[in-house]
C-alpha cells in the first residue's frame, strides 16, 4: 500500500509518502522554494518524496489531503452568517480565493499533479480526512503505543480546534471536540500578535519570551484573562469573549483599542524594544496555556482511561507546557509528534488513509515507523565536493573517525560549527543533521549565536542536545525526548544561585546572569528543551556527542536549527554554505568535509550587519 500525504494553502505546506504504513520520505516546502512557511502546493517535496520512494504517481493506492475542503468553506460561511453585517470586508477578501482556488480542491489537487505524472491527469484515488483526525493519525501512529489517548491542539481545523480521542490498534475513536470560534491556539496567536510577534510563527517567541515575566507581577494580568477573555472549564474546554476577538469578522487577531485599554499597555509593534510589561503578559498567557492544556490532559485521562497519551496540532509544540505535563505523571509516558503543526499534517492524513481507510493492520513491533524524523535529503560526498568545487572553497576531506575528532577539536576551542550531515530533519526543529552546534559550558555563546550566526533576538534560547544516558543525570526528566518536545529544569546541583533581587533586573541583566554549568542552553528560568540522543540508531551525531564526553567530561551540546532569521532551515550543500559564509560560524562540517571560515575565498563572504534589536 502507497499512499502519499499533503497538507498546503495554510501554512507550512508539505508532502509524505507511506510504503505498508511506514514513512519513507516526507519534507517541507519551505526547504525548496526557501520562502518561510510556505503555504504553496508542495510540488517540490511531492517530487522528492515519489523519487526517494522510487514510486511513480500512477503506482500510489491514494493521495491524502490533510483537512476537509468543503467542511471548512461550510465553517467560512456559517460564521459570516452569524456575524453579518460584520466582516463584510473579510468576506469580499477571502471567499473569491475560497470559490477560485479551495472550494474545488479536487480538481486543483489534479491539476498540480499534471507536471508530475508527466502532463496526464492523474486518476489516483483522492481521500480527506479530517484536519484533526490528520493530526491525530500523526501523533498515535508513528507512537510504539497500542492503545492511548491522543489530544489534537491548535489554532482550527474545519471546526475542530480541539480534541480528544482515543487510539487503539489501527483505529481512532472521537471523544471530545470543541469547535471554532473558541480556541487556545487563537487565544495564544493573539498574545503572539499584540506582542508583535508574526502569528503562526513567532508563538514559539512568545513562548520563549515569558520566562524573563515576574511571577510575583502576573496575578492581575492572570485575572485578565480569566475574567475578561477566556472562561476555562474543568475539563479543559474554553469560551472566548467574542468582543475581545476579531478575527472571525476582520482580517485582523483582536481589536487592538480594546486591548490596549484593558492590559494599560500599547500594542508592540515588531522590533520595537521589549519591556517588563511585554514579558509579564507573555508569562501570564504561557500559565493560561498550561493550565488549559493539563486539565485537557487529566479530562482526557478520565474519559479514555489510558496511561499513555499522544499530542499533535501547533500547540503541541508549546514544549514548556509539555514539560508541566511530563511533571504532572498524568501518564506513564507522552509521545509528541515532531512536526506537530501543519506540516504534520501530510504524515496523518497519509497513516489515517492506510490503517483507518484501507483498514490495514497495525504492526507495533516495527521500529519507528517515522524513523527519528530523519525524512528528507541527503547528499553524498561526490556531489557535496562537486558544489565545492565550483566554488573554489578550501576544504579538507576525512575518514569519519578522523572527521569526527577534528569536529570535537574545534567545538572545545570554543567554534561555533555548521553541521551538515545524513538525511534533513521533517518538522520545524533541527535534530542533529541540519544544525548548529557549540561548547554549552561558554558563557557567551548564547548571544553570540543569536546576534552574530542567527541574527535574531537576544533573548532567544537554545536547546541541548544530550546522550540520552547523560539526560537523565542532567535534567529533571521522567522520558526520552528525542525531538525536542519538552522543557524541564537542569538538576539542582548543576545551577547557580539566583540573586534575590534578580525580579528587579532588566532584560538584559537577566540575560547576562550565568543560570547553570552549562549557560549557553540553561534559560532564565534554570530550564531547557531538551534532545535526547540514544544509540539506535548509531548516528554521526551520536558519535560525536560520545567523543566529546570522552574529551570534555560531557556528553552535552549547543544544537540549533542550521538557518538564519527569517530564512528555512539549509537543505542542500548550496544553502549550507551561503549561511556560513553569510555569518560568523567558524566552521562547516559537511558531509566528510571541515570548512574553516578563515581559509575561504574573500569573494565567497556574504557581508551582512550584525542584527541587534535591543
């Protein structure tokens, strides 16, 4: 059974492929237009994955489209219905697009697929599920458990925007849903928006932002919210104030005089200074948030009766919240689906038309059917020295033992290295084969990534990546954490005092408080989103985290995603260089190749100013 999943025309468009249940390719758009969360139909990640599966379109047994077309035009309508005579503007704007380009959805699909299947109109079975059934399907089947309960979070589906359900061998059962216009990924996006952060890409800003907030200042801002915009019920379940939201009549979040007078605070415009107030509101939504999201979890403990649980939807990638929910040990164990978001979608609509559709029997003895995210291009060495080449850059070719303790050489001289290697990462976090990497014990690694490699935002954190034996001795951890999908705190022993009047220092001061042994991936909070690395499989990653225990006592990293702000994560050896050479990494390790910044053509540097928002 071959069936390809897509998910496009939102955000985060993306394509996969399942052979017999298991997922053999999947990857973003993004990372071949390069354009940031591109929401276009995925014809260059459908090519890639129909190649990598060596798989013609006319051999699949169906494609499966994420979300429900006519549901949500349905959803469209129904609530310019309900409003009217309001949102006249956003009616004229959005339901032209809906009648020319989505409502028809079908015929569109085929007609994309024409340049694929060599000018022919496919006739290949079409299926779409549900959006939060795509999202569920995401989260429970690449699981390794046989029975769960899986809850779907995000901004909205159709309707859906929230759900519980309960997964067991090849089948998903619905329990609970609630449905737009009340939603915590639009009550969370609208944070985002009137802090001045892009919504559907900068909530993970938002999240990030909140531990520099005062706990002791965010009661009356806590109150806020619970009394003015968002009632929260006992099972999770939400009812936003509609005149405190626009975006079910406007082209806009929420009205923002009346937010603006009711938080006593003008709304942020982007790169505009952050101040303690921006950081106090960002730290009260993030503890609405978690709240909202552990009593779903209990509720849907309750009613399911699992001692498992899988997460998918957006706001499954809220990794602070997930942490609280590791902590709660409402279950035994969590799983989160690493392209929790849209992109994920293409994998669940896919799983979803195999077992559930075509009603095949789950196999939970296979190894991880989405094997560690692991999913897109790679590169052998002939065609990364062939690109060199044309370039005339200056590299050194290696073994990989070798390779390997040249790489540790640098890291422990303080470099800070771009890490190209094996297949790309699927989901929105570099996991090791498409990342940046550096010593986590430097103090000032942290802002010198941020400002002179990544260009963006000081106060930006950045993850471990750690030997899964060594996380647990590290970190307050009760599971793996593979993808990086979950917060917790360093282990006591590992961080330094906090001054008592640390509540009262600014922004920057904060940032310049060295928290742990370990300051270059500790936030301000002692916390830290965390990777895992465990032996199987025995990757180049693992190898070098091992050697570099071996050489500095730690098995610990710095990892971020290989990219600079507003730029997708680098897919081929071409994207890879141009980011190193457009900022001040030291060096690139690529595929059995070490680049040194200082050995390269001067007519190769891309001269960019240092970003500095503060």
């Amino acid at each position: 059974m071959k069936i390809l999943g897509i998910s496009a025309y939102y955000h985060d468009s993306a394509a996969s492929i399942s052979i017999h249940g298991k997922i053999i390719a999947a990857a973003q758009e993004e990372r071949y237009t390069r354009i940031k969360n591109d929401p276009s139909f995925p014809s260059h990640a459908i090519w890639y994955c129909l190649e990598k599966a060596d798989v013609t379109l006319e051999e699949l047994d169906a494609i499966a489209f994420y979300d429900k077309p006519f549901l949500k035009f349905e959803r469209l309508i129904e609530n310019y219905y309900a409003n009217a005579p309001k949102g006249f503007l956003s009616f004229i704007t959005a339901v032209p697009v809906w009648l020319r380009k989505k409502l028809f959805l079908k015929d569109i699909i085929r007609r994309e697929l024409k340049d694929i299947n060599n000018g022919k109109k496919t006739t290949v079975k079409l299926l779409f599920p549900e959006h939060h059934l795509s999202h569920a399907a995401s989260a429970f089947f690449p699981s390794p458990f046989e029975s769960a309960a899986i809850v779907t979070l995000d901004g909205m589906g159709e309707w859906c925007t929230a759900g519980i359900y309960s997964g067991k061998g090849n089948q998903i059962e619905v329990f609970k849903e609630l449905h737009y216009p009340h939603s915590i990924g639009l009550l969370y996006s609208s944070f985002t928006y009137f802090l001045g952060f892009k919504v559907n890409s900068g909530e993970y800003k938002l999240m990030g932002l909140a531990p520099y907030g005062n706990s002791k200042d965010i009661p009356p801002y806590i109150n806020i919210i619970k009394n003015e915009l968002v009632e929260v019920y006992e099972d999770g379940s939400i009812w936003l104030a509609p005149e405190y939201f626009s975006y079910t009549t406007t082209l806009k979040m929420i009205p923002i005089p009346k937010w603006e007078s009711l938080f006593n605070i003008k709304k942020r415009n982007p790169e505009e200074n952050i101040e303690q107030q921006h950081c106090n509101i960002a730290l009260a939504i993030q503890k609405v948030t978690e709240e909202i999201i552990l009593k779903i979890a209990a509720h849907a403990k309750a009613i399911t009766k699992s001692e498992y649980l899988c997460l998918a939807g957006g706001v499954a990638l809220n990794c602070v919240a997930n942490g609280k929910l590791m902590q709660s040990d409402l279950f035994k164990e969590i799983y989160i689906q690493p392209a929790a978001g849209d992109a994920g979608g293409a994998i669940g609509a896919a799983l979803a038309a195999h077992y559930i559709y075509f009603n095949k029997k789950r196999n939970n003895e296979v190894e991880d059917i989405m094997p560690n995210a692991y999913l897109g291009d790679d590169f052998d060495n002939e065609s990364i020295k062939n690109y060199l080449h044309k370039k005339n850059a200056k590299y050194h070719l290696y073994n990989e033992e070798t390779l390997v303790e040249k790489t540790v050489e640098l890291l422990l001289e303080k470099n800070i290295i771009g890490w190209f290697q094996g297949r790309m990462e699927f989901g929105p976090r570099a996991l090791g084969m498409r990342s940046i990497l550096a010593d986590a014990r430097t103090p000032e690694m942290q802002k010198k990534i941020n400002l002179n490699i990544k260009y963006r935002e000081s106060f930006r954190p950045f993850a471990p990546i750690v030997l899964e034996e060594d996380a647990f001795k590290l970190f307050d951890l009760s599971q793996t954490s593979p993808y990086m999908g979950i917060v917790t705190a360093l282990k006591e022993k590992y961080l330094n005092p906090i001054p008592k009047t640390f509540e009262k220092y600014t922004l920057a001061e904060k940032q310049a408080h060295q928290q742990s042994d370990f300051p270059a991936i500790t936030h301000v909070d002692g916390s830290a989103r965390i990777q895992t690395v465990s032996k199987n499989p025995d990757t180049r990653i693992r190898k070098l985290l091992e050697q570099f225990k071996a050489a500095s006592g730690t098995g610990i990293l710095v990892n971020t995603s290989f990219n600079v702000r507003g730029e997708p994560i680098v897919r081929t050896p071409k994207d890879a260089y141009t980011c190193f050479m457009a900022t001040e990494m030291d060096a690139l390790v690529i595929g059995n190749f070490i680049l040194l910044k200082e050995e390269q053509p001067e007519q190769n540097r891309i001269h960019r100013k240092t970003f500095n928002p503060d």
